[in-house]
C-alpha cells in the first residue's frame, strides 16, 4: 500500500487527518515544521487512511513514512 512520506526532515507539527478518511491525490494530510517554516506534506495517491505512524511533535527525516492509505 502508498505511504505518505515526510519529503523533508522536521517536526510533525500537525496531523490534518484521520483514520479511515478518504484522501485525494494533493490533499494535506500533516504539516512539517523545519527551519521555523511550516511545510504542508500532500498525498501523491487517493485512497483511505489506513493507519498514522506519526504523533504531532515527533521528529521525522526525509522519506519517513508519515501516514499509510489502502
């Protein structure tokens, strides 16, 4: 299944979604903070959050996966 991958390294400064919603391709589904600068983290797929694997205020690197669809 697509993973939604932090495609910067940051803080998980908020999550926009939530288990079992459906997402479209370009929806926001959390929020990265890096370098005092807030960086939305969009879907590349559609499909339906399957699982979070991140909580706010984890620190995550670049291609950590932030959220699973099926």
């Amino acid at each position: 299944m697509p993973n939604v991958e932090a495609h910067i390294t940051g803080t998980v400064w908020k999550i926009e979604c939530q288990v079992g919603q459906q997402i479209e391709e370009g929806d926001t589904v959390a929020i990265l903070e890096s370098m005092k600068m807030e960086m939305p983290v969009e879907a590349e797929d559609e499909g339906t959050v399957k699982a979070i694997l991140v909580e706010e205020g984890q620190s995550v690197s670049e291609g950590d996966a932030l959220v699973e669809l099926e």
